[in-house]
C-alpha cells in the first residue's frame, strides 16, 4: 500500500521561523507614515504592537528562535499532517503526485492560529494584559480568542455586525474560550458611535472593525492590537508550516515542482511557499513554480496597479507599497470571506515584482466545484477560501493529464469549511453566481490612492 499520510515526529518540529528578508534579492519598499507619507520609524508602530513584533517586522536575520512557550502550544496540534491525495489523483486520471498540508486540524480549524499564539505569547512577555482585533466571517477572531486563552491575555473582538447576527457559530467559539466579542459598530468607541448616529441600521464593514480595534489599543496602556495577516512578521510565523512540510519531504525523498495556494492577504500560502522560494533563489529549484490564486471578483494581484496605499478603509493603517484594488474597494459578497481583502501583503507584492511568483484569479462556481470533488475523492470538505487552491491543483494536474508529466504538486489545505455549510449548500442547490470583474467599482476607488513620491 502507498502512504497516505506524511507526519513529522513531535520531537523533529521546526524550532526556527524563516525570514524570507534574509534572502530578497532587492529588499522591500518601506511602510509610509499614513500623515506625514515618511517612511515609518518603529516608535510610529509602539502604541499598536509590542517591541518584538516590531523588531520582527523589519528584521534581517535568516531565522528566528520559536518561544518554547509558544512550541508549547504548537504542540497541541502541531506538526500538521502531509497528505498524499491518492484517491483524488485517480479520480483525475493524472500522472501528477498531489500533496496537501492540511492546517484544518487546529483547534480552530485553520492556519490563522500559528501567528495568533505567537503575537499573544510577545505582548503577554511585554506585560500587555488586553489585546482588540477586527474580525469579518470569524476566523482570525477565533484563532485570536484561542491564543489568548492559551496564554490568560484578554481578548475582544469587534466583529462584523452582520456576521455576527448572521453567522454565530465562530462567535459562539470565541466566547467558548472566553474572548468578548461584540458586533461593530459598537458605542463603545467614537467611530462606532459617530457611524451609528449617521446610519443606526449600519450592517458593519471590516475597514470600521478596524478603526474601532485600533482606537481602543491607542487610548489604553494596558491594551495593544493585533493583524492576522498581511504583515511581515505574520507571513514569518507562518512559515512554520513550509518548514514542516519541506522536512517530510525531504525524508521521503521528493520535491514540488509547483507549489498553489489560495491568498487572501497572503499568510497561508506565504507560509508554505516561503521556505520552498529559497531553493529557488539560491539556484537549488530554479525552475519551482509558485501560483497565488484569487477570486475573479477580488483580482488584486492580477489586475490591480502596484503602488501605496493604505492598509484599511479609514486611513489610520500604515500605507504599504502592494498591489491594490484601492482601500475603499468593497469586493462582491463572495462567500470566501476571507479572500475579500483590497490591498496584499507587502512580501507577496514584491516577489510577484520579481517575478519569483506568478498570480491566477478563478471564478467562484469553479471552486465550489473543485470543493465538491475534492471532498468526494479525500473527504475532507475545505473552507471556501481554499477552494480556490483545490481548484488551481486539479487545473494543473489535469494539464499533467495532456502532456503526461508527473510533476510534483503541493498545495496549501488552509482550514475546514464546516462552519460555512450553508455556503455548499447555496452552492448545492443551484442558488451561487459568478460575478463580473467590478472594473469601474476598481477604477472608482483607485482614485483615492494616497498621493506618495514612490
Ligand atoms: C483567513 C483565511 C484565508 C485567507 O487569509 P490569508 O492570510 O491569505 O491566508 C485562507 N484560508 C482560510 C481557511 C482562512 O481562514
């Protein structure tokens, strides 16, 4: 019989994080001040994040140390699985080899969790006693909320008001674990009263969730803010999952020619790609494909210009250099929620600058499609957000199909879709659409773009 499943010894787990800035060949274009447009000195980032994180943000060395205390927590879940998809390799008919890291298996079901502990365990270190974040469908919220009880840090969470009404199972776990979580806009900050006195029915958006997190970090000492993606140091952290699956690999004796995941604001597939993108620069794998895949109806890395622009919708966010659909975008109501983002981590950005990787955009049908088929050869039913990579996989060893190759495919399993059944089921039953490309939506916002010299 062949393996099926690939799982690193507890004791062999990865104890270093990778830092893909070691290795850049240009490095990357500076934040910018979001009023003065300066570039950003650590000090303008203090009152948000703890000094590490800060130092982590910028830092130039190769690798850095995991916490034990965070490897401790690590190990509840950790190391994740490598699966060879044998059953869905048939079902294709391809020559290729399909492996997937599955990251479902955290307790809150997806990749997130690998930061969240991480920066909750540095602020606790830095004597913060209360951490706020935005969250839109619940994920990061309940990664955040997961982490903080972990490590006995407070956390609260303004959530989407119409997720929060609509879709209560992930705020049902943030309360599990003793997070408090409330739907913005809330009274409790001046951007969530100012937006309820102008519209009392306001449903929320994740730009607002943002303003009202952060202005309750910035007017308390005890209390900090937390992103939970798009960050360098969050990309970093996330590079404990490449690094466990190249090490499997590499006992087994194999390489991907081409590694896929699904980018939202790039964490997932960073983490997997990033230790892999090495060999590439270092003439090791020179010929390794890397392919971002996005919704059509979100197309930042595939239509979107390259230039500043502020990380959220108020204008408070450090302006980062990324490609960008303008911070005002407000994408279609795709339900891969967690792909929605108008801007794309910095990192990601740069090597698609270099060409080191390559982007594709897929419309929505064609994922649940692909989900459909890949919970019926592997069982395993994945969040629509990574839909979209199962979707590229199968693309690409169909093509392995016509030409023969076996090439070796890796692809990202971010987390499981079990909290966004009525997603399938909409899908199911013939009731999802596809959306155009929001072209003038695009051209409306792009005009906002802050004005920069870069
Ligand atoms: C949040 C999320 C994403 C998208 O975020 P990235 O930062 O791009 O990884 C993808 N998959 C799942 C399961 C998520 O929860």
């Amino acid at each position: 019989m062949d393996t099926t499943k690939y799982t690193l010894d507890e004791k062999k787990m990865p104890k270093q994080w990778y830092n893909i800035q070691a290795d850049l060949p240009e490095p990357l274009p500076p934040y910018l001040h979001p009023m003065t447009k300066e570039p950003l000195g650590p000090q303008d980032l203090a009152p948000l994040f703890p000094m590490e994180l800060i130092k982590q943000e910028v830092s130039q060395d190769r690798y850095i140390d995991i916490p034990d205390e965070v490897l401790d927590v690590y190990r509840m879940w950790r190391p994740t699985t490598l699966y060879r998809a044998h059953r869905l390799e048939k079902a294709l008919d391809t020559p290729a080899k399909i492996y997937y890291k599955y990251e479902g298996t955290s307790p809150p079901g997806s990749h997130k969790p690998n930061t969240a502990v991480a920066q909750v365990y540095y602020n606790k270190q830095e004597g913060i006693k209360r951490i706020t974040t935005e969250t839109g469908a619940g994920q990061w919220g309940s990664a955040l909320a997961f982490a903080g009880m972990c490590f006995g840090v407070e956390i609260k969470v303004f959530m989407v008001k119409v997720s929060y009404f609509q879709k209560p199972y992930r705020r049902i776990m943030m309360q599990t674990w003793g997070a408090n979580c409330i739907p913005s806009p809330s009274e409790e900050t001046k951007s969530g009263r100012d937006m309820l006195a102008k519209d009392p029915d306001c449903p929320g958006s994740l730009g607002l969730a943002i303003s009202e997190a952060v202005e309750e970090a910035m007017s308390r000492e005890d209390t900090k803010y937390s992103l939970g993606s798009v960050l360098n140091h969050v990309l970093m952290h996330q590079t404990i999952v490449g690094l466990e699956a190249k090490q499997v690999l590499e006992d087994i004796g194999d390489y991907p020619d081409i590694v896929i995941g699904c980018v939202g604001g790039g964490s997932n597939f960073a983490g997997i790609f990033l230790p892999f993108l090495k060999d590439k620069i270092d003439g090791k794998k020179p010929d390794l494909r890397i392919i971002n895949v996005e919704p059509f109806s979100c197309p930042t890395l595939t239509k979107g210009p390259y230039a500043y622009d502020y990380g959220d919708v108020a204008g408070l966010a450090p302006i980062a250099k990324m490609f960008t659909l303008g911070h005002g975008f407000i994408p279609p109501p795709v339900h891969a929620g967690g792909l929605r983002y108008h801007g794309m981590a910095p990192i990601i950005c740069h090597l698609l600058k270099l060409k080191l990787v390559e982007a594709r955009a897929v419309h929505q049908l064609a994922t649940f499609e692909a989900g459909v088929q890949f919970a019926r050869s592997e069982g395993i039913i994945c969040a629509p957000e990574t839909d979209h990579a199962v979707r590229v996989t199968i693309d690409e060893a169909l093509k392995c199909k016509e030409t023969g190759e076996k090439k070796v495919i890796l692809f990202n399993n971010s987390g499981h879709g079990h909290f966004d059944m009525a997603a399938y089921d909409a899908y199911l039953a013939g009731k999802l659409q596809d959306y155009e490309y929001p072209k003038e939506k695009i051209e409306e916002a792009l005009k906002d773009l802050p004005k920069t010299e870069g």
